[in-house]
C-alpha cells in the first residue's frame, strides 16, 4: 500500500500572532506523521515559520508543490490563525495542482483571546473559502468549521480527505480491460467509451478468441501454469474440482495476467456467459476473485461501469470490493434484500466460520448454466456467504441520454438473517431501500451494484461529485 502524500500550506497573518503559524505547523506536521501521510510542506528556512503571507511566499509554495506534483494526490490548508487568503488561492493556483484541497481551521479558546493569543481561524476559514470558490478552486470541508488538529475528529476528517484523494487520483488516468464481447443478453451493461474518456479513465479490449488461443497453447510445465495452480489452490478449497479444470483455470490466468500488466490495467470485465463455458471449459470465477482481492477489481458480464464503481471503492476503503445482483427480497421487510452472484466476490468477504458449512467459501461449479452446457465446463466459482459486517454500495453508469457519468452511492450493513441458497450470496440491510429501488429503476441504473465491507461513502461521494464532476445520488 503506497504511502499517501499532502501538499500542506500552513496560513499566516501579520495582524495576527505569528508564533501560531510556528505551533501550528508543528503540530500538523505531527499529526500527519502519526497518521502514516507524507508532507510537502514550506520550512522555516523557506519563510517565516513555514507559513505563507506574501506573494514571495506563495510563489515559493507553488514551486516546491510543482517539483513534487508526481507525489501529491492532495492538500491541507491549515489555519492556526486568520491566515492571508489571498496567498493561499494564489499558491494553489500557481502550483498548477488539480487535486483535492481540504481547508482546516484550529479553534479559540475562551481562555485565550487576547491580542497575545486570538486565533480568528473561523472568521479566516469563511474568507479562504470565499477565495478558493471565486479562483475556481475545489474545496473539502471537516465535518466542524474549527477542529483541533490533534483530536479524534480531525483525524477521522484525514483519513476521510485521504481516501477522497486516493479515488481521484486513481480514477483520473486509469486504465481498464474488457476480455471478450458483451453477453447479447445483457443490454444492461452496455456503456459509453467515449464518456469514460472524457473523465480520464481509458477502456482496453481483447477478443475472447485471441485469451483461449494463447491459453491454450501454454506447457502444462511451465513454470507460470504450475506457479497459477498453486496460487489457485492456495486461495481457496478447491473441493472436488477436477485437476483438469484446475490447470485450465491457470493457463487462462497466466495470459490474462500477461495481457492485464502489458497494457497497465488496473481493472478488467469478463465476458462469462456462456462462451467460456462452451468453447474453453471452466468459468473465470476464481481468477475474478484474486483479482479483485488484491484490488484489481474485475466484473462479470463485461460491466465496465460496474467495475468503475468497484475501483473507487476499493481506493477509497483499501479493500477488495465485490459486485453484486440486487436479486431478491427478503421476505416480506422492506428494508432487506438478497444480494448474490453466481460467483466471483473476492476471498475477503466471505465468512471464514460458520456452522453451516455451505456459508464457508469454497470452489465449486456453476450451477445456474450447468444444465445448458454440462457441469464438467463450469468449475471454478467462489460460493459462500458474505460477512455479517457494515458495507458501502455504489453504481457507476455512463448516462449516454444526457451525456455524462452517473452514480449512486450508500451505506448498509449485511446481516445474519438466515438464508439457505447457492452461489456468493447475503442479506443486505438499507435504511428506505423501497427508496433506493424506486430511484434505480426511474433513473434507469443497472440490476449490478459493487459492494465494499467498509464505510466510504462520503469518500466516493465526495471524490466522483465534487471533484469528478459526476452526478451523484446519495441514497439516506
């Protein structure tokens, strides 16, 4: 996991006590530092205490932030006292960054408002953002107008900003993979390219033909096979799976491995049904799930958009991230639902004990298209039950009607209720789900949804609204 990098721009001015900004810096310096985030950041040898007031001062800032703009996915705009917010927007605008900016502003104590000691910060937090908004510039908030910078709740705001920053800077230039055609069944992941494009993220493809040929033609003995079927076996019981199927399995992944790492790709959508089956013999499933459990998302049915939404997940939460059917309802609750696929969900969603043992994750085969093309061609799915935990849910869809990218996002919890089915498979718990429904169906978004066994949405939300331009609803 790459260690995250902040511009910091410590705000400083000369009607105000200095030695705030000297304090101040230190202790954002500290905190930054204690919550594992690298700093670029002014020194005292560069300015007055490491502060900017001046248009020397911001110049200075705009410099160091451009010879580190390969680094830094965010900035904090930290206010000990007033700070010079004209400064402030113009080291920003200068810098040439376009990233995530969050604005923080210490609180005053009651005990200390002499000339001596008075922050301002909340007056001066109103008239940054009153600049940042006229310069155009994007702007994050702490969930209080003053925080301490030492407490809980600023470091909570951090970790938030970071993970907003983390899904920006890995949407923008992204680059993912469709493996075969779309299923022609499936009008529902149909997408647009050419909006995808727009807001940065590139779409690679490959025929089905050209990934079997190229299997196929593996040595059972080479050294990356064998290496895969380990892999394999060592991700997840692989029950009664034919060893054949097993080494199908790995000369598949050996190419799409190969293919995903030559054209840089960090996701990729599969075509399933029902060509892998019939013309090469297992289902992609477990490949899927490893993918997806070491934060390369990849999604059934060649749903693209569908994989967007797993991607930003997992770069905001940092865990792997599944999609999912809203598939059924949960008996006669309105707030309940079945989320299931057949399946791919990665290895980290699963419960690892139970006392049912069809709820622990194991390799079997796809029972849905096993009648139609013989359940000797569909070895390879990751069935079991989700964790009982709280999770995020997001859609991703390109609105080709409108002419821009879409979204909605929430949170939920996936419970215990019991539920006796096949595949990957959970209860899922959404405050006014009737709510939600009704707002998938009018807008027309797909039946898939990705889910993350984190809390992140007002990361996603924050990342693909405010600063991708996107529009999103956010479900409550």
């Amino acid at each position: 996991m790459k260690t995250p990098t902040l511009g910091v721009i410590v705000g400083n001015r000369g009607f105000f006590p200095a030695h705030l900004a000297d304090s101040g810096r230190k202790t954002i310096l500290q905190v930054l530092a204690e919550e594992g985030i690298n700093a670029v950041a002014l020194t005292p040898e560069d300015t007055k205490y490491g502060s900017i007031v001046t248009h020397a001062d911001s110049q200075k800032c705009a410099d160091l932030f451009k010879a580190h703009r390969d680094e830094i996915i965010g900035v904090l705009v930290t206010l000990p006292n007033f700070g010079e917010e004209k400064a402030i927007a113009n080291a920003l605008r200068w810098s040439g960054l376009n990233v995530p900016v969050l604005v923080q502003a210490t609180p005053d104590e009651p005990g200390k408002m002499t000339i001596e000691n008075r922050r301002d910060s909340f007056c001066g937090k109103m008239s940054t953002c009153n600049n940042l908004y006229q310069y155009g510039i994007k702007y994050s908030l702490t969930t209080r107008h003053t925080v301490d910078p030492t407490s809980a709740e600023f470091r909570a705001d951090l970790q938030r900003f970071v993970a907003t920053c983390r899904t920006v800077a890995g949407l923008r230039n992204a680059r993912v993979g469709i493996i075969g055609a779309r299923p022609a069944a499936f009008n529902t992941v149909r997408f647009s390219e050419k909006l995808l494009e727009r807001t940065g993220i590139s779409v690679e493809t490959v025929d089905l033909s050209e990934i079997f040929g190229k299997a196929l033609k593996l040595n059972a003995q080479d050294p990356k096979v064998t290496a895969m079927v380990d892999r394999i076996h060592n991700y997840v019981p692989t029950r009664q799976t034919p060893p054949a199927a097993i080494l199908k399995m790995a000369r598949l992944g050996v190419v799409i491995d190969d293919w995903m790492s030559e054209n840089r790709l960090v996701a990729s959508a599969i075509q399933c049904w029902t060509a892998m089956e019939e013309f090469y013999g297992v289902v992609p499933c477990t490949l899927m799930s490893i993918m997806s459990n070491e934060l390369m998302p990849s999604a059934c049915e060649t749903d693209i958009a569908g994989v967007v939404g797993m991607y930003a997940m997992a770069l905001a939460s940092q865990k792997p991230s599944a999609l999912v059917d809203w598939n059924n309802n949960y008996s006669d609750d309105p707030d309940k639902c079945v989320v299931f696929h057949c399946s791919n969900l990665p290895k980290d969603v699963f419960k690892s004990e139970s006392i049912r043992p069809d709820d622990i994750m194991v390799m079997d085969y796809q029972a849905i298209i096993a009648g139609t093309v013989g359940k000797e061609n569909t070895y390879g799915t990751v069935v079991g039950r989700v964790k009982a935990e709280p999770f995020t849910y997001c859609r991703v869809s390109t609105d080709d009607i409108n002419g821009l990218m879409s979204a909605y996002v929430g949170e939920g919890e996936l419970t215990d209720d019991p539920l006796s089915t096949f595949g990957g498979y959970g209860v899922a718990r959404i405050p006014n789900l009737q709510g939600l429904l009704r707002y998938i169906c009018e807008n027309g978004f797909e039946h898939h949804a990705a889910i993350n066994l984190s809390q992140c949405a007002d990361a996603v939300e924050e990342a693909l609204g405010k600063y991708l331009e996107w529009d999103v609803y956010r479900h409550s």
